[in-house]
C-alpha cells in the first residue's frame, strides 16, 4: 500500500481524539486535550493528519516560537523557530513513507509562518525517527541528558528552513 492512498490535510477539533490515541498508542509522552486544541488553534496550518478511508493513521503537530539560533547560525539573534512538538504513525500504518511526508508538509507550514529553522528532540534510542530525520537534512545540535520522564536522554536536532 502505497503512501498515495494516504491524504494529508491540516487536522480539525473532531481529529483530536484519534490523534490523542495515536499519541498514547505509540508515544511514552503523552499531552491532555486541552494541550493538543491550544496548539490546533495557534497554528491550525502546520497542525496536520494523514488520513486513509476516515481514519487517522499518523499527525504532526508543530508549534511556532522565538529564539535563539541554532547552532549553524552565526548570527546571534532572535530567530523564529519551527518547533516539531509530536509526530507519529501507527504501527500499522509505518514503513509507508508517511513520516516523511508529514514532516515534509508541516515543515512547509511552519514556512509559511515564518519559520527560520525548524527544532526537535527525539530519544537518543530511537533509531528509525533519527535516521528520518537525518535524511530529511536534520543535525544533533546537542545531547539533552535525562529529558524525558522515563529519565532518557534526548537530542536535540535542528535545520535551516531555507534547505526545503
């Protein structure tokens, strides 16, 4: 099954639900509802789902901040930054190349907000998502010891917005 029969569109408030079991499915960390509908509402173009026959098989959600550059930048000065807060496929749905394809549009949509460089962290042991996002032209900016609740490692990853 190819990742064609899959559309990708921007999510809406009745998408929250399958998206919040997406995320408790397949995702340690885990955002109330009221987190997932606060970002839906400041940045509903680079909030997106991939939905095949009515349901949803993956998202993206990404936020917008302010800060400092990354480590590629030799300016120092405040940058507007992409942040890839949560993305994820259910199981069923991976190796399809769906991933990609989200962070490919929601990284379009943290563009055209205004999005310098684009930012995440991502468990230092999984492999597949690192890999991803390497070939999608993501660096290690650092090592964010015991970031996530379990006390696991992170690191963090950045690209310039100008590279898509």
């Amino acid at each position: 099954m190819a990742n064609e029969d899959y559309v990708i569109r921007h999510a809406e408030t009745s998408d929250i639900h399958q998206v919040m079991r997406i995320n408790q499915v397949t995702l340690p960390e885990n955002y109330p509802y009221p987190f997932f509908i606060e970002i839906l509402k400041k940045y509903p173009r680079s909030f997106i789902v991939a939905e095949k026959d009515g349901e949803i098989a993956g998202y993206m959600m990404n936020r917008i901040e302010k800060g400092l550059p990354g480590v590629f930048n030799t300016k120092f000065h405040r940058v507007t930054k992409g942040h890839v807060v949560s993305i994820a496929v259910l199981p069923e749905h991976r190796k399809r190349g769906l991933g990609k394809r989200l962070m490919l549009e929601g990284m379009k949509a943290m563009k055209d907000y205004g999005a310098e460089e684009f930012v995440l962290e991502v468990r230092i042991t999984n492999e597949a998502a690192l890999a991803m996002y390497k070939s999608l032209g993501f660096t290690v900016e650092r090592e964010l010891r015991g970031y996530y609740h379990d006390g696991e490692s992170a690191y963090l990853m950045s690209k310039k917005a100008e590279d898509i």
